[in-house]
C-alpha cells in the first residue's frame, strides 16, 4: 500500500492510446516523469503558477565552466526540493562530455520518501555558447 502514495498521473509526454483514452504513469515511473516536467518548465513558463519550474534555462548562453556547472547544479537541487516532496534528492552533479562540448548531464541521485528506495536519473541540457 505505500507505493499509492507514490501517485498516479497521465503519462508525459501526453498522448492518446489506441482506445483513445490517455495513457497513466504510476509510482516510481510517475516520480521520474515529474523530475522530467520540472527540469524542463523554465520559471515564468506557466501562467497560474510562475514560479513553477526550474531555472536551468538561464543558462542556455552561458559557458560552459565549473560555474555555470555549479549554478545548475543548485537550480535543479532547488527546485526539485520545492516541488517534489515525494523525494529527497542526494546528489547532483553536472559533468560535460569532450566529445560533445556544448552538452551538459545533469546526473541525480535521489531517494523516494515513501519506500526508501535511491534511484537515478540522467538529465541532457545542451548549451550554445555565446
């Protein structure tokens, strides 16, 4: 019964089935899909809640150095400590790829309330350098 508290939704991105009905996420895959829907709602985005969101948008111009890592680093542990409370996150991290200069993975490490459970997750954010 404690992964209910976990929490049901329509599944992201929205989309119908083939019954013409919306597709569900459930649980743990319901969490994951919520970190995806904060990581990319830039603040100001949503008319009824702007302060909705993550703030990693900012950065889009910014090069790519360990500040702007850290600041990235500190704008999604912020927001997902705002507005996902069925998890604590433990870790983020924001490392580059040589390979692929312009690139940023956004890696968090973070536990589910409810079961105790760690997961991951590996979040892409591409910068164009002004």
């Amino acid at each position: 019964m404690a992964r209910e508290f976990l929490g049901v939704g329509w599944k992201f991105p929205i989309r119908v089935n083939a019954q013409g009905g919306i597709p569900l996420s459930r649980h743990e895959q319901n969490i994951e899909e919520a970190i995806w829907i904060i990581l990319s709602t830039a603040k100001g985005e949503r008319v009824m809640q702007p302060q909705f969101g993550c703030g990693i948008q900012n950065y889009v111009f910014a090069a790519n150095n360990p500040a702007t890592r850290g600041s990235i680093a500190y704008e999604v542990q912020n927001a997902l400590s705002l507005y996902e409370p069925r998890i604590t996150v433990l870790n983020v991290s924001v490392n580059f790829d040589p390979a692929t200069p312009n690139r940023l993975l956004i890696l968090l490490d973070y536990r589910v309330n409810s079961s105790n459970s760690k997961r991951n997750l590996v979040y892409p954010f591409y910068l164009t350098e002004s």
